[in-house]
C-alpha cells in the first residue's frame, strides 16, 4: 500500500474562497512517501500523485488542503477524501477536548501541527512562515524559490509523516467513522450556498440604520461619544456607561479580565459569561440576569448590544460571502463533539419568531429548491438510549409526543407541553430547580413538582445520571455510546456530565443519519445544525430526495426509535418553517 502525506502553502488561509480560482492561490506544494520528499509548483502534478496514492494523510486537510485542491485545482474533493486520514482527526480523538476555557486543551494551536508533534516527541515545523509573509508582503508574495519557504514546507511534511506514524496506532473503527463524517463537513464548506444578495444588502444597511439611532439615543441620554469604529470601548465610552448604570443604581456592572466594563453578548445577557481560563476561570452572572426586571435596565442592555453588533447578523453574513455565495466552516471544538457551522455561525440563526427571518438569505442552487429535515427530540432520545429507562424510553412510542407525554405526567395536562420543554432539557442536565425557573420564567413550585415526579418515574434515567457523574468527577473519560471520548471538568461534573452524554449521543445520531444518505446527496447539503440538515436539491428530483433523506434519519438505536420530518420544498431557508412549528 502506498501511503502519501501532503500539504501545501499558498496565500491566506482566509482567502480561499475569495481567491481568483486561476491557480494561482496554490504556490509550494509537496509530499512525503516513505521518508522521501517532493516539492512542486505545479497543483495538476499533485493531485496525480495523489490520485495514484492507495492512501493519503495530512494535518487538517478535510478542512483546508483537500478543500483548496477542490476549489484550485479541480480536484475531486469527495473521492480524495474516500482514501484520506486526517491527523487532526486522531489528534482530537487520542487526546481529546476539555471544555471551554479548559487548559490546556482550550489553549489556542493545542491541536496544530506543531504542537501535536512536539507533545508526541517529534521536531515540530522548522521556520517561520509568518515572518517571510511580512518580509515579501503576503504569503502570495513568498518566492516559490526561497530556500527558507521550501525548508518550511520540508519542515511540515516531515513533522506530518511522524506524527501520523504515531497516531496510526490509534486508529479505531470509531475513528475511520470520523474520516467519513469529516469529509461531508469539507464538501459543505467546498459545495458553499447561495445567497440573496440584493435582500441582504438591504438588511445590512437597515442594521446599520439601527446601530446609529441606538448610538444617537446613547449619546444624547448618556453621553456616549459619537465618534470612532468602537465608540464604546474607548476609555471616554466606558465612563459614559458606568455612569449610566450607576443613575440606574448599578455598581456591579459585569467585569472583563481585567476589572473593565464588559459590553459582550453574554455579560448582557440573562445568562452567564466566563472571564479567565484554567483554574482562575469563573462564571459570572450576565447584567440582565442580575437586573433584568428592570425595564430601564433592558433598555440600555439592548442599545448597548445594537451598537456593539451582537445583533448585527446580517453584517456578519456579508463578510462571508464571495461570488455570491458563503462558503462555511464547520468546528467541533466543543467536548461533546457537536458540530458548529462558522463563517458565518449559523448556530444562533432561529427557526421560529422575528429571528427565523434571517434564514430568507439563503437560497436553493438556481432550478433547485431547499428541503430541511429535523430530527425529533433527538437530545432526548439519546439520554433514553444511553440510560436504557423503559419507563423513558416508552415516551418515543409510535406517536407519541414526548414533550406532551411529559406534561400529561408532571403537569397534568398534555396541552402545556411547550411548559414541559424548557424544564424538562434543564431537568435532564442537572440544573437547579432555581435557576431552571430563573430561567424560564415558570414558577419554582411547577419546577419543584416537576422534579419530585420525574424522579419517582424515571429512576434508572437518575441512577444512570449520577453514575456518569461520579465517573467524570474522577476525571474519566466519558463514552458517548458510539465510542467518541469526552472529557469533562471534574469540577463541574454535575451538570457538565449528563449534558456531554446528551449533546454527545445526539451529535453522532446525526452522523449516523448523514451516513445513510447516499453519497450523491453529499453535495446538496448546505448545512447541519444541531438537529437539522438542509439540502439544496434539483426541483425534478425534491420528492425522491425528501423520501430518501426522511428514511435515512429513521431508525433504531438502542431500543429507541430514531424518528425525523421533512419540510416542504422552499425558495429559501425561511419557508422551510413557515408550517412547521409543531413537534420539535
């Protein structure tokens, strides 16, 4: 078997869309087979040799290099990625993530190249890019001849062959699964979607309208300065605000690091923040969460968040889109694995009230429409399966609804099961009876009722819940019933572990759903968040396609019925729920 490593250098990573696709993105490239070393300049010389290769291996490829061969190259990104080990895949997966601001894990380039190989014993990259790209003016710029930038690129392949000999080791059946799942997320990101562009263009200037009136009633209520791109966070701005919340009798304004106003979406909100990382890492309470029942105290929050563009959607798509379409990335930092669609994020796009109008954007290919397909309760249903709870696991029989069944038991009526929904997802991870009705806003004794029922009629769910507890809480590696490791903080456990389980089981159900498909409806997908995937389909094949996809996230597991729907064929993302708001 011959087994090829590669990888490539060319300009910003973060032009790889918005790049002329003349080839010319592409600069140094090489691989590496059996200790032996070739560099070259020319793409269609690469992607031969790799064709030729009965394996091929790199270091975050699925997400960059194979995706650059596809978009520079005219390379075939889904049969590459057939025969292709990502390292960073293994990396993540031998040592997996800790959760947010956990180090080191947290720690920014934990999982790069360099780093992986230097915690495995290995000479990391050798050179440094970063320095040339200043030097010539770009990292477009670098001759292909400089012996410092093929020493780089040397310096990569070499680092890449050892650390894939070592991490090959660990290659698991759970772990080839990965490579699958990995190359989808890459032939979203390759495929992009297509974007109204004149309807965007009006909704970005209408925030911007939005964001100086807030700013006007700012500066002429409080006497925030006008002027600079972050008139907030100017020493002048910052005064301006703690004055403003000290006349609404608010001294304990939410703290950055280092003692300074904090004005970010969470430390507004009627959530939580963090501030720190590692053992000095805390969480503090959101302004509105503290002083939300004030309305002067909403007030400022939302002026303060228009102007400082946490609500600015729309802007945020428009950085993202080239030739009329954005081509997303896909992380999965998150412990439990759970995919999070970026560039632009897609994970707080609503599907129901004023925010699902974001979605209008986002088109069918031309002669195409959009299907969405949502697995139902799928958080759910992975907790029945892990559990194993009949009494649990008999709430997803043939139709019925699990949230009304709910309210039917604990609240006595069925009717409230949009009651039930919001306490229940708490009650499943651990939460405070308090703080789940802070919350939601639902009394403490439906709360308190609630939890004293739940627990008389579930007991193997709880006896369950406190095992994966008291296993996380020893700093055990948690299994999400697929074989993907999890790694919790010990000392958030309680709530942390049950949760990990959850989003963990329901993140690789989807996976297994996505797996079924056909590989030739690979391509119409645009997006998976969370419990929903989206396709761009021919409107000759939307029925077949539809029937296919509801099939293929319909099944079994462990005793559980998988279950899903199907929207109608749309022009848009939006109309996808237009009629669908029950169920979910």
């Amino acid at each position: 078997m011959i087994a090829t490593g590669f990888d490539l250098e060319g300009a910003s990573a973060d032009q790889l869309y918005a790049y002329p696709r003349d080839g010319s993105y592409l600069r140094l490239m090489g691989t590496v087979t059996s200790g032996q070393v070739t560099l070259t300049t020319n793409r269609f010389a690469l992607t031969e040799a790799l064709g030729c290769a009965d394996l091929i291996y790199g270091h975050n490829i699925f997400r960059f290099d194979l995706a650059a061969l596809a978009i520079h190259a005219k390379a075939d990104y889904l049969k590459l990625a057939a025969k292709t080990i990502d390292t960073v895949v293994l990396a993540r997966l031998s040592d997996p993530p800790g959760a947010r601001g956990q180090k080191p894990w947290g720690v920014r380039g934990y999982y790069g190249l360099d780093a992986v190989a230097q915690r495995l014993g290995y000479e990391g990259k050798t050179g440094d890019l970063q320095a040339l790209a200043k030097e010539f003016g770009g990292y477009d710029k670098i001759p292909v001849d400089d012996p410092r930038y093929n020493e780089y690129l040397t310096g990569d392949l070499r680092a890449t062959e050892s650390v894939m000999t070592r991490l090959a080791a660990t290659m698991s059946d759970y772990a080839r699964r990965e490579m699958r799942i990995a190359a989808v997320q890459g032939v979203m990101s390759v495929s992009g979607w297509r974007i109204d562009e004149p309807l965007l263009a009006i909704r970005v200037d209408n925030e911007e309208v939005r964001r100086n009136n807030a700013l006007a009633v700012l500066h002429e209520e409080y006497g925030v300065p006008m002027e600079g791109k972050a008139p907030l966070s100017s020493n002048a701005g910052k005064a301006a605000l703690i004055e403003a919340f000290a006349r609404l009798g608010i001294h304990g304004f939410p703290p950055t690091a280092t003692g300074k106003l904090a004005t970010s979406r969470d430390a507004m909100s009627e959530g939580f923040y963090f501030i720190g990382a590692g053992k000095s890492r805390q969480k503090l309470d959101g302004l509105l969460r503290r002083y939300g029942d004030s309305p002067n105290v909403r007030r400022l929050c939302h002026l303060i968040g228009v102007v400082t563009g946490v609500s600015a959607k729309y802007a945020e798509i428009a950085k993202f889109v080239h030739s009329g379409r954005v081509h997303g990335g896909i992380g999965e930092d998150q412990a439990s694995g759970r995919w999070a669609m970026t560039r632009p994020s897609l994970t707080n796009v609503g599907k129901r009230g004023e925010k699902v109008k974001v979605r209008q954007v986002f088109l069918p290919d031309e002669d195409h429409v959009l299907l969405s397909a949502d697995l139902d309760q799928v958080d759910m249903r992975a907790l029945a399966g892990l559990s194993q709870d009949p009494a649990y696991m008999a709430l997803f029989g043939p139709g019925l609804d699990a949230h009304a069944e709910i309210a039917g038991l604990v609240l006595g009526d069925r009717a409230r099961r949009e009651e039930a929904k919001p306490i229940g997802h708490g009650w499943n991870y651990g939460r405070g009876n308090a703080a789940i009705a802070e919350s939601t806003g639902i009394d403490i004794d439906v709360v308190e009722r609630f939890d004293r029922v739940m627990r008389a009629r579930f007991p193997r769910l709880c006896g369950w819940r406190e095992q994966v507890r008291e296993r996380a809480a020893l700093g055990e590696l948690l299994d999400n019933g697929f074989g993907r490791p999890m790694r919790c903080d010990p000392s958030r456990a309680y709530t942390q572990a049950p949760a990990l389980m959850g989003q963990g089981g329901a993140r690789d159900l989807m996976c297994h759903a996505l797996l079924r498909l056909h590989p030739s409806v690979y391509p119409m997908l645009r997006a998976v968040v969370h419990d929903e995937i989206v396709l761009s389909v021919p409107k000759e094949y939307a029925s077949d396609v539809a029937d296919h996809v509801k099939q293929a996230l319909t099944f079994d597991w462990r005793g559980v019925p998988i279950t899903a729907g199907v929207s109608k064929p749309s022009a848009d993302w939006a109309a996808c729920y237009r009629k669908e708001e029950e169920g979910k």
